[in-house]
C-alpha cells in the first residue's frame, strides 16, 4: 500500500524518507519472487540503527531538529488499537507496529523481531532499550527490559 501510494519501491522510499535522514546505511532487506522487499519482516537493523529508530519514536518523529515522521502518527501508532495475545508474551495490546504496556505504572512501547530483538521505548523515563537475541527459545526478553533496564534507571 506504501509503495503504491508514493509511486516507489518500499526499499527506496526507506531510504529517502527513513534511513537516510536518521543517518542509517542501506539496510539488507529480503525481496519476494516479484522482488519487492518483506514488508512484514525480514529487515536487518544493527542495534544502533534500532536505537535510532526508537529514539525517533521517543522524539515523536523528530530527529535533529526535522519532523521526519508526523507527530500524529507516531502518537497514533503506539496508542492500543486491538488486545493483544497472551502467548505473545502477555502484552496486552497492539497498536500499529507497537506493542503497547504498561510495566509497573509506567507505559512502554515495544517493537519485536524474530528471534529476540526488542525494541522498547520508555517515554515517561525518555528511555529507550534495544536487545538481541538468537533465533532459539529465548527467555522472556519484554520482562528483562521491563524490570531490569527499568530498575537500573529508576
């Protein structure tokens, strides 16, 4: 839907739009048999690129002093839209492309990849906590970043 309404391949409107602006190198993103790029995964961000980005979204969309991504939407995307599952770690609701908690009076938005990276951001402690893992059975890595990052700033 992206690529349709600008006209362009997902990859390079990320780049232009996203990336660049954030100062993050082309990231490796696998493309379908019609060589459009995963939108719903696949794409490989180191763990600074993804401290970017949550910084990014703990900024509301501004980055260096330029509204790279609208503030409303951002606003909108880590408000709940839908309950979440409790196998998925018990969050308990979804917004768009966020995972929406609270942990101990204090919301967080959470961002998930496959085999263990989290993304978490902390807005009320203007905190931001990246983790990878291993693509295995992984602990809990949402309760880690919940109670320890957590306990270790407040």
């Amino acid at each position: 839907a992206l690529a349709g309404a600008t006209g362009q391949d997902l990859a390079a409107f990320a780049q232009e739009a996203l990336w660049t602006p954030l100062g993050i190198a082309t990231p490796h993103w696998p493309r379908d048999p019609q060589g459009r790029p995963f939108a719903s995964g696949g794409l490989h961000l180191t763990p600074r690129d993804l401290l970017r980005l949550g910084q990014l979204v703990l900024q509301r969309g501004e980055w260096a002093g330029q509204q790279v991504v609208p503030r409303s939407w951002v606003e909108e995307a880590t408000r709940p839209h839908l309950p979440g599952y409790e196998w998925m770690e018990g969050l308990p609701e979804y917004g768009l492309l966020w995972w929406v908690a609270r942990e101990d009076h204090t919301e967080g938005w959470y961002a998930t990849g496959y085999g263990g990276q989290y993304l978490a951001v902390f807005p009320e402690l203007e905190l931001v906590a990246v983790m990878t893992g291993k693509v295995e059975n992984h602990p809990n890595h949402r309760q880690v970043i919940a109670r320890e990052v957590r306990a270790a700033v407040l």
